[in-house]
C-alpha cells in the first residue's frame, strides 16, 4: 500500500513540474513576443513612422555696402506647405477658419495643374504663403487633425535701407520654367534682378533635409535616429559691395521727381560708388508677402518706369560729352595736333546748309574746344577721320572710328555685374551700307562727330569712358562686387574665398585703350577748363580740382536731356561720375549741379555752406510734374 501510494505521489508530482514547465515556457514565449513587437515598432517600423525627409531652407546671403554697412537682411516667415496625395477627410472649415481664408481661397490654393510638371502630388508645396507667428502657432496646435499639411519656417528679404532697389533687386517664386532646373522646386525662391540675380548662385546657399518621427495622429515626437541622417542647410555668402551707401542715399536724394540716372566709378579700380536710376522705388515694397503680387503690377505700370534701371538699360546719344573722345580720336589719327585751330563762325556748313554752333572765342587748340563745345571743331575733325583715306572710301575710316569707340567700351556690353546690361550703339559702314543703299560719305554722317545721330550710349559707359580719361588711358571693368565671406554655419570655410576668385577675377584685368598716353593730357586740360571758365563753371566745388563736360543731348520726342560726365580730383583722381536728367534742358542747368554735388558729398562727406542754395534748388526740382 505504501510502494503504490508512493507511485501516485510521484506521479501527481510530474504533473506539477510539467505543468510548471509549460507555464514557464508561456511566460518565456510571451516575454520574448513582446520583446521583439517592442524591437519591431521601435526598429524595424522606425522608417515607417519617419517622415519623409523635410527640406531645410539656408539663410540667404546678406549684402553690405562697401564699409560693412549691412543693407540686406533676412527675416523669419512662415509656410503652410501640403503634399496632395496625404490630404484625407479634412475638415476644411476648421483649417479654413484657422489660416483666416475662405473656402474658395483653400479650394485655389490646392487645386494645381499636375499635367504641367510643376507640382508631384507625393511632394509638399506651398499651400499659403507668409502667414503670421500667430496664425501659424494656431494651426500648428491643431496639425495632426489635417493630414497632408505641415508648417515650413523661411526666412525672406528685408533692407535695412530705402535706397538702391535697382542694385540691390529682389527675389521672386521660381517659375516653372525656373522649377526644371537643379535645386529648385515650386515654392523656391531666387534672385529676379540687380545683384540678387547676378550673383545668385553664390547667395542663395545649400538646402538642408531632415526626418522627424512622427505618431499614428501625425504629431511629431522627435528626429529620426537622432538626426544622424540629418543634413544641415548652409547659408548663402555674404556679399560686400563696393557701394557708397551713404553716397548712393544722396544720389537718389538729388534725382527725386526727376528721370534719368547717375554713375559714380572708382576710376582706380573700376568699383562701382553709386549707381542709381530716377524714379526708383523702395526696396521694401518687393519683399515677400501676400500684397507682393498687386504691388508688383502697381509698379510695372507705372507710365514713369520705376522699375527700369535706366543707369545700365537706357540708350542716349551722348551729345557733347562725346567730344573728349572724339578729340582724342583726332590727336592719335593726326588729324589734329596740340595746337591746331579750327575756325567755326557761328556754325559748319554741310552738304548746303547751316549746321549752327553758338558763339564763343576762337578754337585755337583742341582744349579750348573743349571748353567752349565747339561744333564746328568736331564735325570738321570727324570729317578728316572718316576721309583718311579719301572722300570716295569713307568705310575704312568709318572703321577705324569705330574700333576705337569699342575699344573704349561704347557699342559693346562692357561686363558689369548686373542682369541684361545693353550694349548701346555705335553704327557700323554696314549699318550705313545697307540703310543708305552704298551711297553715303562723311556728311552723311557727320553729326556723330558731336555725340548725336545713330550713336547711343548708357550711363554706365559713359561713366565708364570718363574713368579712362581720369585714368589716362586705361579701365577696369566697373563692378558692384569686392568679396563674398563666408557666414558661421558654412562648413568650408575657403568658399568665400573660391567665390571671390571665380567670380572677381575678371575685374582686377587692367584693358587699356589704343590712344596714346600723351594725348589725354591736352584732353584733361580742356575738360579742366570747362569747370574753370567754361560751360560747366557754375558747377565748380571750393578747393576741389574738378575735369568736366556738359552736353545737351538733343530729343525728338520732347525736351532736351541734360547730361554731364566729370572726375576729380585732377591728378590723382578718387571719383568719375555720368549724370543723365532726361527732358531738363542744357547741361549746366541739371546734371552738371548734380555731379558736382555728388563729388562733393564723395571727396568732403559733407557740402559746404556756400553750396546750400545748389543743393536745395536740385532737391526741390520736380521735373516730373512741374
């Protein structure tokens, strides 16, 4: 009876242990479970929960003035961004009364041409653009609720000046176009004009992209694997220009309710001091925001052209301004020497008639010619350049008067740092072939002696074509750019440096004109005499030695242009300047005042007092409505 007690015992005690055996291993089983379901949400369906990547817009590059002074900034804005195919159930009138917008206004904004290319209904586009810190922190409170949209911080334009809207220019949306390009996808923005386009690639810095984890309501809950996979953005360059600011203020000053343009250039370097097209507008309407696109259509049709930088697009004939040139032509042809005369009477007779010329002295010398804008003297000297080589063959010398017109950069794009620079007009023997049909001769022509007729030249070249004279003989190409650094956030620090010599280099290249250096010197004392006892003698500045040329620009459509081209000092000289007011009379009625002004204000920083009366008389001056 024991034996067989004993056996049920251990029998019921195998039950036990096998039982415990098997609880055991179900606790084991179910551990191990939940561990590898942790292990699966947690690693293996960690990309499922990642966001696909988010871009990381860079700060664009700021901008100074030539002595640090900062005129470009950036500022924070917010996006609401949406990719399409995301979008479900969404209670479009909770989001509509949360970004303040109607339901047709979200219906328009989501409603994209998918044919076109433009859009990808897998990607994010702009859904609303520059909302405001509050209503973004709102719709952001309430995001998970609407699928598909996601809140984008930017940063966009803002001036810390009023002044150089056609230097500085402005960014602008992508176009499609613009969309198929490298980098670029709708909603980008980029450089649409003045050094903002130019120089672009460098400004506009390197995008970054980053995922986040995000829950099963769409909430973000932090970065994926720590952000390791992470891509900072990098800023744009910073651009240091070679802008006066405080010089380019008073330029726009001076040209207030007046149309036309200013040029000032570093003969030395070929830098860039102001450059300014009248009427402007501030540069602060074309900043990025909701208004931009009405603003921007106010602007364009404008009948007064704010937007057109008149100092490298428009085309004027030179008038007067062009008979330093041409008496240095002359004198390296050997049609005139230092002491020849020219006599003038009161006029030049041409092909019949009278071409009239006011009074002054006699022109005993090319500088006194220059002093009193002798037209007699210059239709004569243009006549014996285009007949070198005789009267019947005017083509070779029509030639040769040409080629040094290019050489000292009219007639061709000169390479300024500025989008669409015009090349002006300098008319060629086949110009004149084909429109006179191979019957014309010199006085046919003859009235681009005197800077008029088919001859047409911007600002920026004229200003130009005084630096060379300044400079006796040679240029640098004018620019707006001296550096580019580089922002703390910009991983290779020798970029600014690369950006620098890629894109500078060119503007440190001496070009030097075919007139031999001893002729600008009969050159400079002409254009010394006009500011001492010439045309432009009521422009002189009080201890500045000031070499000038007043031209009144002859205009078929209305009012003559008044223009001036100057530098000072005599030797040595820091400052060249063109100055075009259009419809405004002679020369030394508007221009060379204003010139003298800016030179002024350049060399001295200051106006003397004596000047005051000068200087409120071209402020008050409304030429566009008197």
């Amino acid at each position: 009876m024991c034996a067989i007690l004993s056996a049920s015992e251990q029998s019921m005690q195998d039950i036990h242990q096998q039982r415990q055996l098997i609880l055991q291993a179900l606790f084991v089983l179910g551990c191990a479970a939940l561990v590898f379901r942790c292990f699966q949400l947690q690693i293996l369906n960690e990309d499922k929960n990642a966001d696909q990547p988010q871009t990381v817009y860079p700060a664009r590059g700021l901008i100074f003035d030539r002595y640090g002074k900062q005129l470009v900034n950036n500022k924070a804005t917010y996006d609401i961004m949406v990719t399409y195919n995301l979008v479900k159930n969404v209670d479009t009138v909770h989001l509509c009364n949360l970004l303040n917008i109607s339901k047709e206004e979200f219906l328009r904004n989501i409603r994209k041409d998918w044919s076109s290319g433009k859009y990808n209904k897998n990607k994010p586009f702009p859904f609303l653009r520059n909302v405001s810190a509050e209503v973004f922190n709102r719709f952001s409170e309430f995001s998970y609720r609407f699928p598909g949209f996601e809140g984008q911080l930017r940063s966009v334009r803002s001036y810390d000046t009023h002044a150089g809207a056609h230097v500085l220019g402005y960014i602008s949306e992508v176009t499609d176009k613009q969309v198929d390009s490298v980098n670029y996808w709708p909603g980008d923005f980029l450089g649409a004009s003045g050094l903002e386009q130019y120089y672009e690639k460098w400004l506009r810095g390197a995008k970054g992209y980053k995922k986040v984890l995000k829950d099963n309501l769409g909430r973000v809950r932090g970065s994926y694997r720590g952000g390791e996979e992470d891509i900072p953005a990098q800023s744009g360059l910073y651009l240091y220009t070679t802008l006066d600011m405080e010089l380019q203020e008073y330029g726009e000053l001076l040209m207030k309710n007046k149309r036309g343009s200013i040029v000032a250039i570093e003969p030395e370097t070929g830098e860039i001091l102001a450059l300014i097209s009248s009427p402007n507008y501030d540069p602060g309407l074309l900043t990025i925001n909701r208004d931009r696109g009405q603003t921007f259509n106010t602007l364009r049709a404008d009948s007064s052209k704010p937007l057109l930088n008149r100092a490298v697009l428009s085309k004027y004939p030179p008038g007067s301004t062009f008979k330093p040139l041409m008496a240095l032509i002359g004198l390296q042809e050997g049609v005139l020497h230092s002491q020849r005369g020219i006599p003038c009477g009161g006029g030049y007779w041409n092909s019949g008639r009278i071409m009239g010329c006011h009074g002054h002295p006699p022109c005993t010398d090319p500088a006194k010619a220059i002093q009193y804008s002798c037209n007699s003297y210059f239709f004569q000297t243009f006549r014996e350049v285009i007949d070198r080589y005789g009267y019947g063959t005017p083509v070779a010398g029509l030639n040769h008067w040409v080629d040094h017109l290019h050489s000292f950069g009219l007639g061709v794009r000169l390479g300024v740092d500025m989008p669409n620079e015009s090349p002006g007009n300098v008319p060629t023997s086949g110009y004149y072939n084909k429109f006179y049909r191979n019957s014309w001769t010199s006085p046919t022509i003859i009235s681009l002696g005197i800077g008029q007729g088919e001859l047409e030249t911007t600002p920026l070249q004229l200003a130009n074509m005084t630096a060379i004279i300044a400079n006796r003989g040679h240029f640098y190409i004018p620019h707006l750019a001296k550096e580019f650094r580089v922002s703390d956030d910009v991983t290779d620090k020798n970029l600014g440096q690369t950006a620098t010599a890629e894109e500078l280099a060119r503007f440190v290249e001496r070009h030097t004109v075919n007139i031999q250096p001893q002729h600008f010197e009969v050159v400079v004392t002409g254009m010394e005499n006009v500011m001492l006892a010439g045309t432009g003698a009521r422009s002189q500045i009080p201890g500045i030695s000031m070499c000038g040329k007043t031209g009144t620009v002859e205009n078929p459509h209305g009012e003559d242009h008044s223009t001036f081209i100057a530098f000072a000092p005599k030797d040595n000289p820091r400052i060249a300047i063109c100055v075009f007011v259009e419809n405004s009379g002679f020369g030394a009625t508007y221009a060379a005042p204003i010139a003298s002004l800016m030179i002024e204000k350049y060399i001295n920083r200051t106006i003397d007092a004596s000047r005051k009366p000068v200087e409120e008389r071209i402020v008050n001056a409304n030429l566009l409505n008197p």
